[in-house]
C-alpha cells in the first residue's frame, strides 16, 4: 500500500512540510520515488514508528 505525504503527515500528527524536510535531510520514514512521485510504503511508516518506542525519556540507551 502507498501513502502520499499528506496521508503520511496525517498519521503521524506532523506537518507536511517536515516531512519535506526529512526527505531532504534524512531522519524521517523511508519512501519511494518515481519521476516526480513520492509515495510511502505502509510497513515503512509502521517501522518508523517502532524505532521510535521508548520507555523513559533519558537520553542514555541501556
């Protein structure tokens, strides 16, 4: 399944204009790009998502 970025945007509560950002300067969900398309797959946004689970907000990782 292929989301554009306004869906992408949606679902993570974030301005469409990050995720522009991110694409330009990496750190955000991997996407796909064909001619002038840019599209998200769904298992990307999900693992995304999951990298980013934390259980406290300490800056140190055990």
């Amino acid at each position: 399944m292929l989301l554009r970025t306004t869906d992408v945007a949606k679902l993570l509560s974030i301005s469409k204009a990050t995720l522009e950002t991110w694409r330009s300067r990496g750190g955000g969900p991997a996407f796909v790009k064909y001619d002038r398309a840019v599209r998200y797959r769904k298992e990307d946004i999900d693992r995304f998502i999951s990298e980013r689970i934390r259980e406290n907000t300490s800056c140190i990782e055990a």
